[in-house]
C-alpha cells in the first residue's frame, strides 16, 4: 500500500535526493514502481522465463533458435543474447532512463572478448530500435573490465563498472570514463558479518562508508563517473546513502520505502572540489591493492563465479527448452 497521498512516502522523498534504479527485470514491478533506470541480467533474464508477460518473445527466440541448424551450443548461447535484449528492450520503454546489460560474466578477464560483445549487445538494441543512449553495459571490474569499459565509452558505449569492493578499483574506474560504477553495499556488510564484525550502527556499516568514501572522493577529483549503491540488504542502508548519485533498489525494499512515511535527510553531498590532479592508477598498483583487500578480491572472484553460474543456469534452461 502507497503512503497516504497528502504525506510523501519514503521513496517519493528519495527520489528527490537520488536517481531511483530497480535492481529487476520484473516487467510489472518495474511499470508499477517507476523507477528511472531498471537493469538486466542472466538471474532476471532467467525468472522471466516463468513471466507471461514475457511468453511471446520466449516462443519466438526458440522458435528461430528451431528453425536453425548448426552447433547446439552456439545457438543456446544466440539464444541467451537474444533473450537479454530482448528483455532489455521490453524494459527500455518502461523506464525514462537506462537498461543495464551484463556482459558474459566468463568474459570478465578478456578484455577484447568483452568489448565485441558490447558492441554485439548495442547493434542487437539497435535493431530493435532501442539506442545505444538507453543502455549501460554493465562490465565486472576486474582490470580487464575497466581496460574494456575504457574502449567502449571512447566509442560512445557507456558502461556501468559493477562487483566494486575497493577504492582504487573504483577511482580506476572513473580514471578510465566509466559512465557508472556501482558498489556493493550489502556483499561487503556480508563479508564482515561472517567474521563476526558487526556494526553497532548504521553509519558503522562498512558497506554504507565505503560508498560515502567513494562518492566523497569522486566530487573531490570532479569526476563525471556517477556513483550508484547496489546491493542493499535493509531499508536503513538505503537511506544510509540518500543523496548518492543513484541507487538501485530490489522491489521488495522499493514497497518498503513507498508503503512508509517518515523523514529522508539527504547523508551524501558533494565536498569542494580540490585542485589536485592525482597519479593515475596503474594495473601494477590496481592488483597489487586487489590483493591486499581479503574483502574485496574475494567478493570480487565470489560475483564473477555467481554471475557465471547464472549463465550457465540460463543457457542450460534453454537448451532444456529447445530439447523438449
């Protein structure tokens, strides 16, 4: 239930301080939240299967898939890209804003591999007349990623660096044009829990004050690379960050926000900018601060193989399909 109308909710003041992404591919949760931007991968990619509202261009991808002959994996894998842009173009026109579009998380340390599928995902957005000013790539930041991301925006593609853990991953990001990067609130909570670091408030959440370092070190060096949370595992980490560039948001946690009321104080704004041109990041100095950072290698390594298996996961659920 919607907040009463004569009080905004949560999320309608939100949306004043931060861009409002869904972090889905869920078609009615998406035209019944509105956010700016929605995203798209092989996990969402997959649930559609199970979506009517997706029914009909499930049908005709394998029907064209059937109606060709050839390798039997190269065509699962066809395939999986043409069911993600498709997806991604059904999203398009729901939102004013952008679709996030993964590229082949087993592509995550090829740099060439990842920018010809890039380009492969924006002529099959094209095609289908959605323009390549609708659509991120979303790249995982391993220093492949951000040598890729650092092609494809000098192309014009714009890409969104994900999996970010670590602060010179993040600045290498912004070093290299990336349009967007997007670090994992929850996943680094995640990490020190397990640990048994718990933070005694929000604001001691290790996840919470790694973006506000991120954000706060990024308007000092004036970068154009927006910052967008992702990965939230509680309403509070959300509002921990309102006044980020974006934030991109499960539909659970977005009817959270849009079925309370109660204040949202803005926690980001922009420091001064310092007059200051720093070294810029290296790849020596890229790996050898990864390798430092228990935290974030591992959460880095740990969501490039998820990724992974959600691919295989949809690939094998097509191939099943097509057998049957």
């Amino acid at each position: 239930m919607t907040a009463n109308a004569s009080t905004p909710s949560r999320l309608q003041q939100l949306r004043e301080l931060s861009v409002v992404v869904a972090d889905t591919g869920d078609y009615d949760a998406i035209a019944r939240l509105r956010p700016v931007d929605c995203t798209t991968n092989p996990t969402l990619v997959k649930k559609a299967l199970g979506l009517p509202v997706y029914a009909d261009l499930i049908e005709r991808e394998l029907a064209w898939a059937r109606s060709r002959s050839g390798d039997r994996r190269a065509l699962v894998d066809e395939v999986a890209d043409r069911l993600t842009v498709g997806v991604g173009a059904m999203l398009a026109a729901l939102v004013p804003g952008r679709v996030s579009t993964e590229v082949d998380a087993d592509l995550a340390h090829d740099t060439a591999a990842t920018v010809a599928k890039a380009r492969k995902f924006i002529a099959m957005y094209a095609e289908r007349g959605v323009p390549r000013e609708k659509v991120l790539i979303k790249v995982a930041a391993t220093w492949e990623g951000v040598e890729a991301a650092r092609q494809l925006q000098a192309e014009g593609i714009d890409c969104n660096l994900t999996l970010i853990f670590n602060p010179t991953q993040a600045i290498a990001c912004a070093e290299a044009g990336a349009f967007l990067i997007s670090p994992f609130v929850g996943r680094i909570l995640d990490w020190h829990k397990a640990r048994g670091q718990v933070p005694a408030s929000i604001d001691e959440d290790p996840g919470v004050r790694f973006v506000r370092g991120v954000y706060d070190e990024f308007k000092r060096r004036g970068a154009a690379t927006v910052v967008m949370g992702a990965s939230f595992r509680s309403v509070d980490q959300v509002l921990a960050l309102a006044g980020c560039d974006r934030l991109t948001i499960s539909p659970e946690l977005l009817e959270q926000l849009d079925s309370s009321t109660g204040t949202v104080e803005r926690k980001l704004g922009p420091p001064p900018r310092e007059q200051r041109t720093p070294a810029p990041v290296p790849a020596e100095r890229f790996a050898a601060d990864l390798a430092a950072d228990a935290m974030a290698s591992e959460k880095l390594a740990e969501g490039i193989a998820a990724f992974a298996r959600d691919l295989d996961a949809l690939r094998n659920d097509i191939a099943a399909r097509l057998g049957a």
